[in-house]
C-alpha cells in the first residue's frame, strides 16, 4: 500500500510546477488536500491533489498540463498529513515545483493574485465573487470530480507588465526565483502587494533582470485531446500544418487520419504573438475558419479566414484547419473534448483506500 501510495503521489509530483507556461489553473494546495467529501477519507490527504490533475486533464483534453498550487510554510508542520506527506511537501517546495509562502502569506489571495497576473484560471471549492478571469468550480462526481466555470466567470486582463521582465531573488538558494528558466519556458510572477516586485517567498524585493519577451502556451487538438503544445512568443511566428518546412514549425501528420491528411496542408496556419495578441493567418491551399467564442459554454461562431490576411483570435477562440483539428491557448477549454477519462491520468494506480488511512 505504501508503495502503490509513493507512486501516486511521485505520478502528481510530474505534474506540478509554477511555469505559468506549463499549467492549466492555480490551485490552493492545502483547500485541494482538504475536500474531504471527495472520499470521505482523512482530514488532509496529499493525494487528493490527483484529482484535480485529473479533473484539469479532463477539461482540457492534455495528458500533460500541471497545476500551480500555492502553500504556505505550515502545510510542512501539519500533523492532518502523515510524516512522509510533509516529506513530500517539503521535496516539493525545495525543488520549487509548488510555490511555499512564508506563514501569514495568504495563500487565496496570492492564488488570485497569479491568476490576475497571468489569465490562468482559478480552481477552487467556493466561488470567488469579484475575481477578473476564469474560475472552475469543483464538484464531486463518479470517480473523482469535475470542473465548471463560475457562471459569473470574466476574460482574463491583458497580462501585466511586470511579466515582460526576468526577475531575481537575492537569496541565492531560492527555487523560485534563483535561476532565469531555460528556452521556451515561464516564470512565476513576482508578488505585488504595493507594486514593488517581492519574493512571494522570502519577501525580498527582486533585482530586474533584463526584458522577457511575451509568451503564451498554444496547444494543437484532433478530436479534443492535445497532440501537440508549443509557446508562442513575440520573437517568432509558428506555422502548424501536416509537416511544415518553417524552422520550428509543428507537425501534426502523425494524428491525421487518411481524409485529414488530405485536407490539412503542409504549412496551414501561421501564428504570431504581437501587443499580447495572438494573431492567425491562413497559409494553406485548403482553407481555414476561427471558431469564435465569448466564453466556454458559448457555442462556437464559425468565422472564414481569408488567405494571407491576419485575423486577432480571442481567449476562448480557436483556429479549426479541418473539422476536430483546432489549435487555441492550452489553458482554455475547447469546444469539443474528447470523451473519456483523464489522459494520462495520475489516479489509475493510486490504491482506492489510500485517502482512508489513519494518520501516522
């Protein structure tokens, strides 16, 4: 049991991190750990955070989206966890894969705070009245749980500028902010509890450490499920198509099935990030249309793309270059997702009674 445990909770580890470019939403840690009428098992239960993985796979259609989750530093101490729970917690904020507040740092409002920052949504028990972008509720159900967007739920703001710099701690072993991320990836943004760029946590103000360029995770679907996921910056357009000769261009002729892959040109679309934008141009001899929506429940209004003319997608949008082959942001819902359980999901091999386990 101990093992099957350790290795449900090692498939969760693989799916946390606070690159807002790998990530589906921002999640309370200790909240998630401890809805406890999910399985009417312990007070907290680390495992429980699985669910939510799977909850967000589910939603999103990818077998590889994370979730940011914010704790504080007495989630460590917590005897509702077990001795290798807070084990866990403790590898999991010193390899900077969770972000760990310093005690009294407010977690729900530095939870809304990353979400307001970045556009991901917020995943949460209670709805969160006033908050600017996307809230997924969460609701028990066979198996597990389920998202739904707040009914009040809002388009994210423009993301803000202090995203458009590198930032660094001056503590020197701090995971969250003691290295600049490699190519292609994100950084978590700094806390701004009066405007000056801090450490959420150490509290140190950060040193300004050169210009980012905007980025904004896309994700290529076929029959909603995620093939394939690419950053999209301002440094560079992405052409996606059956197998472009574009350098860095996305192939997708591997998922296309005989009469897509007749329909799906080499080089279909063109992506580019400008003004925080994300703008489509059709480059094929096929055509292409957007599938315009104001929000997730909004049925998709079909919108013609005239070649060789840009066109600015929204946040729910997505580009359809042949029916059920889409590509739009990754950590927006589409419009079709494929049936089933959760792709790749953390849960299948978590032992059922591992949540009911007295504490140790």
């Amino acid at each position: 049991m101990r093992f099957e445990t350790s290795r449900a909770l090692d498939a969760v580890e693989r799916r946390l991190s606070i690159d807002p470019l790998a990530v589906g939403g921002v999640i309370d840690l200790v909240e998630a750990a401890r809805s406890v009428d999910l399985d009417g098992g312990r007070p907290a239960a680390l495992l429980r955070l699985g669910m939510f993985v799977d909850a967000v796979s589910r939603q999103l259609g990818d077998g590889n989206v994370a979730l940011y989750a914010v704790a504080e530093r007495g989630a460590m101490s917590d005897t509702d966890f077990t001795s290798n729970e807070r084990m866990v917690l403790r590898r999991w904020s010193d390899d900077g894969l969770i972000e760990m507040l310093p005690p009294g740092g407010r977690t729900a409002a530095r939870v809304r705070e990353v979400a307001a920052l970045t556009g991901l949504p917020v995943i949460t028990r209670t709805p969160l009245p006033g908050h600017p972008g996307p809230v997924y509720l969460t609701t028990g159900a066979a198996g597990g749980m389920e998202l739904a967007l707040a009914p009040s739920t809002g388009s994210s703001p423009r993301p803000h500028p202090v995203l458009g710099r590198f930032w660094r701690c001056p503590a020197a072993d701090c995971p969250t902010f003691g290295r600049q991320p490699a190519a292609g990836a994100g950084q978590p943004p700094p806390a701004l509890p009066s405007g000056a760029p801090l450490c959420p946590r150490h509290g140190e103000r950060l040193i300004d450490a050169g210009p980012r360029p905007p980025a904004t995770m896309m994700a290529v679907r076929i029959k909603g499920t995620v093939r394939a996921r690419f950053p999209l910056t301002a440094a560079r357009p992405v052409v996606v198509g059956r197998a472009p000769d574009e350098p860095g261009g996305i192939t997708i002729g591997n998922w296309l099935d005989d009469e897509s892959t007749r329909r799906v040109s080499r080089s279909h679309v063109r992506l580019e990030l400008r003004d925080g934008m994300v703008l489509v141009t059709d480059v094929s001899t096929n055509g292409a249309a957007v599938l315009a929506r104001t929000g997730s429940s909004v049925p998709p209004r079909e919108v013609d793309l005239h070649r060789g003319e840009p066109k600015a997608m929204g946040e729910w949008d997505e580009v359809e270059l042949y029916p059920d082959v889409t590509v739009g942001r990754a950590d927006r819902p589409p419009a079709a997702v494929a049936k089933g359980g959760a792709p790749n999901s953390v849960m299948a091999d978590a032992p059922t009674i591992a949540l009911r386990l007295p504490k140790q």
